[in-house]
C-alpha cells in the first residue's frame, strides 16, 4: 500500500515518462494525530521554517522498497537538504545516533529486533537530543498519541504521507526540538539566576538580623541582665527573606534607654535596604537621642536627602522611645506609627501612650522639614510598654475580618500578668489563631520593655 501510494505520487510529479500511470490529482496530505483529512495540497509551497543547510538523516526502515521510495520523495521535495541513511534494525539504529552528526531520525516501529513502542522508547532513551519522527503502517491514533507524549516529534502513517509533508515535518521537528533546547537552556539559566538571586536574600537576612540587637543594654551598664532597672524582650518576623521592620535599643545614660522602631513601606529588598541606612543614621544621631522629637526630626531630615532622588516613594512611619528611669519618665514621639501600649501590671490596666498626648508627625520621608512634637508619660515601677509594627493586626480570618487594634488591645490585658517572653508568645499566637494561619501577610515587629526599678540607679 505504501509503495503504490508513494510511486502514484512521486510518478505525478514525473509525468511523460513511459512507466507512469496517467496523471493523477496530486495527493492530500494527513497528519493520524489529528484524525481528519485536514488536507493541503501537496504542491503547497512551505512556510518559511529555519533550517540548516544541510541535515544527517537516519531512517530505521526494514523494508528495502519503502526505504527506497522515503529516499526518492525526500529528493524531489527537498533537494539535497537531507542527506539519508539507512539501516534495518534497531541495534545498528542505535549505534549510530551514538555517533556525531545525526539531525534527525525517521523510524519504523515494526522492526526485526524490536516492535511497538518500545523501538522508540529505546532509541529516544539512547539519544534524547535528537528530534525522531515515528513513520509506521500502523494507523492506531491512541499508539500515536502515546508516541507523542513520551517525545516523538510527530507520528506520520505510511501511504498517508508524501515528499513536501514528509519534508515539512521533518523540518518542523528539527526546530521544534531546537526550540526546546532552546527553551530548556533558558530554563537553567533562570535556575541558576534564581539560585543566585536566593543566596543573595539568604545574605541579606544574614546582615540585617546582624543589625538586630542580639543582647539587651543593661542599665547601669555594668549590671547583669537579671539586674537591669529596664529589661526587654523581641520578636521579628519576616514576611519576605528580608523585611522592612527594623528596631534597635541602646543605652544613651546609665539610667537612660532609646527604643527605635519602624516599618517602611512593603517589605523585601528594597525595604531592606532602607532599613539598613535607617540602622546607620542612628549612630550618627546619638547627640541628639535624649530628645525624642529631634531625633525623628534629623532622622527625616538625612533620609530624605539621601532618597529624594529616587523614582520610587518611600515611606517609613517610626516611633521612639525615651525611657528614664531616674525621674521615672517616658519621652517618645512619633511619626506616622500605631501607638505603643503601656501596660501597668500592678493596676491591671492597659492604655495606649497616645492617650497621654495625641500629638505625632508625618511617616519619615514625606515632608522636608516637619514637625516631630515629644510626649510625655510617667513610668511606674513593673510597667511593661510594648511597641510594635502593623503587621501584626492588619491579619484577616477566613471571613474577611481584621484582628485589629481592639483585639490586640484585648489579648495584651488576657495575658498581662505573664512573664515577658510569655505574653509576647501568647499575642502572636492570638492573632495567628484568629487568621488561621502560622504565617503573617506583612512582617511583624515587638518589642516590649519592663521597668523593674525607678529612682535614682547607682551609675
């Protein structure tokens, strides 16, 4: 059947010599993986498709005359872009695509060493890089389907095909296989840029949990931990590799501490990398950290000169914190940020700093030159203040509910009477509780502070 159909075309093509029949319409050409004579004249030029000049073709073909008339319709559909050569068992297949030069490969599945699918299975496996194209008697859709999915590059049925559609698919596989290295190239490059990309971020979170303070100022200085007038606590929670909260403590007297926190806007890299310049203006700011209102002031005042040129806004909103505890008093200004809860364990009551004085600034970069007023509120003997960032309310549950600042409010006067470290575990895990969820959608700071001792502290 395929020598008939196969001479009845190429004889078309070479009609007025005596051998041939009379002429014929010019075949149609189909592709069994569609299943319909979805037909194209078989004198259809091609479509420009990139090909080498010159392609090395392997045909695994037990039958001499079909080997034979593949090699004739190839000649006259493509001159001599293909060069064929020609072997009838699967083992000498084999060994030759092991060889340097094969472009492609036209195989039969029925073959004296080797039947089915397992004739491709083994040649694909022996040599993945090269685009095969399975050419069989076999008219089965479900065969050639299967053919496809494990990595023919197409399934043509003999007496179905000739010259121009034999070349145009064994054209198009070649550059979709070239594509596909292509693509699979690509693929690794990413890989390796994202990997890379990894290592950086995994460095970055290195450096800035490095900027993190890991051991508490005592006060006086030169007390153990246990014995410190003001003694604190932390928890930092990414929501990225890196973040944007940032916070620091530091001794400016021996009865005299600062508490820095801020969240700049989003989080990631570039929130990172303005959490890193925040961390080194703060050295540069120490002259003035025993003023609270001045202290933001100039801490705005170099952020935005160093960012005003950037295309991106920013935004930080910040709270510090002065806590004497020789006069007993909180210091503190505010730009932008949720206020701070003071919490008086003795008395069972919880209250935010800002009901002491509701004045507060704009978040850091806004403005030029704004105004940061300092507030001021009394501290007592066992109060415990807790700042944090808004990462930790701004939660929501399955029903669309925010925890909120009321919920925090009440889950901080719940667990008020526990130990530091407990009653910083015991609200993380509310509002993870009410979420649902262990992880946090933006990143989450806390920062807690307890005066044992007020008065006059020995220095």
């Amino acid at each position: 059947m395929f020598l008939e159909a196969a001479l009845s075309r190429w004889c078309s093509k070479t009609r007025g010599q005596a051998a041939c029949p009379p002429e014929k319409p010019d075949a149609m050409e189909t592709n069994v993986i569609n299943g319909d004579p979805a037909q194209v004249e078989a004198t259809e030029p091609d479509p420009v498709v990139a090909a080498p000049e010159h392609v090395k073709a392997l045909l695994v073909e037990d039958n001499p005359g079909d080997a034979r008339l593949i090699q004739i319709m190839l000649s006259e559909a493509s001159g001599d872009l293909f060069e064929i050569q020609t072997v009838d068992r699967l083992g000498a297949g084999l060994r030759e695509v092991a060889r340097v030069g094969i472009g492609i490969v036209l195989l039969d599945l029925s073959l004296p060493d080797s039947r089915g699918l397992a004739t491709f299975a083994q040649l694909h496996a022996k040599a993945p890089q090269i685009p095969i194209i399975v050419l069989s008697g076999l008219n089965d859709t479900t065969v050639a389907v299967q053919a496809v999915h494990e990595g023919a590059q197409d399934f043509l049925i003999k007496g179905q095909v000739d010259g121009q559609l034999l070349t145009r698919a064994m054209r198009y596989a070649i550059e979709r296989k070239r594509m596909t290295e292509q693509l699979a190239r690509y693929t690794e490059e990413l890989r390796s840029k994202n990997a890379q990309l990894e290592a950086d971020f995994n460095m970055a979170r290195e450096i800035q949990e490095i900027f993190l303070p890991h051991q508490y100022p005592t006060f006086p200085q030169w007390v153990a931990p246990e014995e410190s007038a003001l003694r604190f606590s932390h928890r930092y929670i990414p929501a990225a590799a890196v973040g944007g909260d940032f916070f620091d403590i530091f001794a400016i007297t021996g009865t005299t501490a600062g508490v820095f926190i801020c969240d700049v806007m989003g989080h990631g890299m570039r929130a990172a990398l303005i959490t890193a310049i925040m961390r080194g203006l703060l050295e540069e700011l120490m002259p003035v950290a025993a003023d609270a209102g001045k202290f933001l002031s100039e801490m705005n005042r170099s952020l935005h000169a160093i960012l005003r040129r950037t295309r991106e806004p920013f935004l930080a909103t910040a709270f510090y914190l002065v806590a004497d505890v020789a006069s007993g008093e909180l210091r503190f200004s505010s730009a932008g940020h949720p206020s701070p809860f003071r919490v008086q364990r003795s008395a069972e009551v919880v209250e935010l700093l800002r009901s002491y004085d509701s004045r507060h600034g704009p978040a850091l970069g806004l403005f030029e030159k704004p105004i940061y007023p300092t507030c001021r509120a009394p501290l007592a003997p066992n109060d415990l203040v807790l700042l944090f960032t808004d990462g930790l309310y701004e939660l929501d549950n399955a029903l669309g509910e925010e925890f909120g600042q009321e919920r925090l409010l009440a889950s901080v006067r719940r667990h008020l009477r526990l130990p530091m470290d407990d009653l910083l575990d015991s609200i993380l895990e509310d509002a993870q509780r009410f979420a649902g969820s262990d992880q946090f959608d933006d990143d989450v700071c806390l920062v807690a502070m307890v005066a044992k001792r007020i008065g006059q502290v020995s220095q």
